[in-house]
C-alpha cells in the first residue's frame, strides 16, 4: 500500500505491447501534432499579419488557435516520447501538469467558443450595434475572462485532485493523467468533493451549450430571413465552421465522460480519448478555412510570400 506523499511516478496506459506498434503510434501522433502545429500556426500568423482580419471574430480564432497549440502540446509530445523510448512513466508534478494544463486548455477553450457565438449573433442579428457590443476593449475584457475562467477552474480541480491520498497504485488506465482515472487510485471518502467540482463544471459546459443553441435558433432564424442568396451563402459560412468545432469538441468529450459503463474498456476509453483530446486542435484550422474565403485567401497570400 502507498500513498500520494510516497508516489514519485504514475504509469500510463501504452497504446502497444510491440515495438512496431510503439513506432506506429509514434509516426501517427507526429503526424497529427505536426498538422496542429502547422494549421494552427498559419491561422495565428495570417491573422496577425493581415490588417484586414483584424476584427473580433478573427481575434477570438486566433485566441482559439493559440489554446489549441495548448491544449495539444500538453499531452502528445510526452506520449510520442513514452512510445520512442519503450516507457510509460510520468513524474508526479509531470501528471499534475498536464491535468492543469489541460483543464485549463478546455475551459478557456470552451469559453471562447461561447463567446464567438455571442460575437457571430450580434454581427448578423443587431448589425448596427456591433461596433458598440464588441468594441476592442469589450473583445479584450471577454478573451480575458476566458483565460481567466480556464486558469481558476484549472487551479481548482488540480490542487483538489492532488491533495487526495492516494492507496491505489500509481496506475492510469489512460495515455494522459486524466482526473477520474487519478480519482479511482484515491483511499478517501473526499474524492467525493472532486466529484462535485465535475459535476458543476458539467452543468457550467451545458449552460455554455444552451447559450450557444440559443443564440444559433435566434442566427438561423434572421438568415433565412435574408432576401439575397449571396447575404445567406455569407452568413452561413462564417456561422458553419463554428457550429461544427462546438458539435466536435462537445461530442467527443460528452461521450467520453458520460458513456455507460456497460459500453466502457480499456480499448473504448482510449479511442474516445484521443478524439476529444487530440482530433481538434488539428482539425479545427481546417473546419475553419474550409469555408472562409478570407481566411483562405490571408492563408495563402502568407504561404506564397
């Protein structure tokens, strides 16, 4: 029996037993973090280069952007490194970071995405007082407390998980130190105090949720309204990428947390994981140049150069 002052390491779950397997998983996640690296990295310098997008749309994408290289950062070079050298340890402090950072990552993450909703109602629903609602210093005030939110509610659960004694072994059934799989190594009854610090954090992401669906009815509903294909067409393509990041980033991670345990094994878990942490910092550049000329156009421009 050990306990959380005498754990120096903990063990993640490998992806394989062979040595050809850990090699493929280690050429699969450089691949993906490359393309995050590079997806993310393009939209950040377009945006900072190009005059013409500076607007607050495109100052929340780059903010997003800057959390996706975050988020992805925080767990996947460490995995790369744990297949390319046949290990699977992490240092105490190593896991207590990533779940910071993390947790940090998705809050601040998930903030922003309400946030754009509420910037892309405004700009097609009260076009006139846009310029007011989403000045530059209102745009500042809200990504701050984005940032703000992510580093609060990150400080929160880490130092709660962290300062449960741990009698379990130091082993995660996970490929990144993930809260409930550290809870599982807990001896205590106060594991139950992280329990529900989750469980508002769950009801805080479906208050976002519902804000973002609310405001997405009251879009669609003034778009269809719009006499001009073209007004439509405009419309939807600046309101459709976010609307698929948002689907994405809930989907995965609903799934992940709130599947029946009936479903739930090792192989599943890991799967969803990879999902809901890994797929959309390097999915989303791509969800949102697909349809944004301008984006596409400022993205291009600055490869060419």
């Amino acid at each position: 029996m050990s306990n959380s002052s005498s754990i120096t390491q903990f063990l993640l779950l490998a992806f394989a037993d062979t040595r050809e397997l850990q090699l493929l998983h280690f050429w699969l996640f450089l691949g993906i973090y490359l393309a995050a690296l590079l997806g993310n990295g393009l939209i950040i310098t377009a945006i900072t280069c190009d005059h013409r997008l500076h607007t607050p749309m495109y100052f929340f994408l780059l903010n997003l952007a800057v959390l996706d290289l975050g988020s992805i950062s925080t767990m996947v070079p460490k995995s790369m490194a744990n297949s390319l050298w046949d290990t699977r340890a992490i240092s105490y402090w190593g896991c207590a970071a990533q779940v910071f950072f993390f947790f940090f990552s998705a809050t601040a993450e998930f903030s922003l995405l309400t946030v754009m909703s509420y910037d892309r109602y405004v700009a097609i629903c009260k076009p006139l007082h846009y310029g007011t609602l989403l000045g530059s210093r209102a745009c500042v005030h809200m990504a701050a407390a984005a940032w703000g939110s992510g580093f609060l509610n990150a400080l929160l659960h880490t130092a709660n998980t962290f300062s449960l004694p741990l009698c379990q072994g130091n082993v995660l059934d996970q490929f990144f130190c993930e809260i409930p799989q550290i809870l599982k190594l807990s001896c205590s009854e106060s594991y139950l105090r992280e329990v529900g610090l989750l469980v508002v954090s769950v009801c805080l992401v479906f208050g976002c949720f519902n804000f973002i669906m609310l405001s997405y009815v009251r879009i669609f509903r003034a778009v269809l309204r719009i006499p001009s294909e073209q007004g439509q067409h405009k419309a939807f393509s600046t309101c459709l990428p976010h609307l698929a990041v948002v689907s994405l980033f809930i989907g995965t991670a609903v799934f992940a947390y709130l599947k029946p345990p009936s479903i739930s094994s090792k192989v599943l878990d890991l799967v969803v994981a990879v999902l809901y942490s890994v797929v959309p910092p390097a999915v989303n550049p791509l969800i949102y140049s697909m349809r944004n000329k301008e984006l596409k156009g400022a993205v291009w421009k600055l490869m060419t150069r």
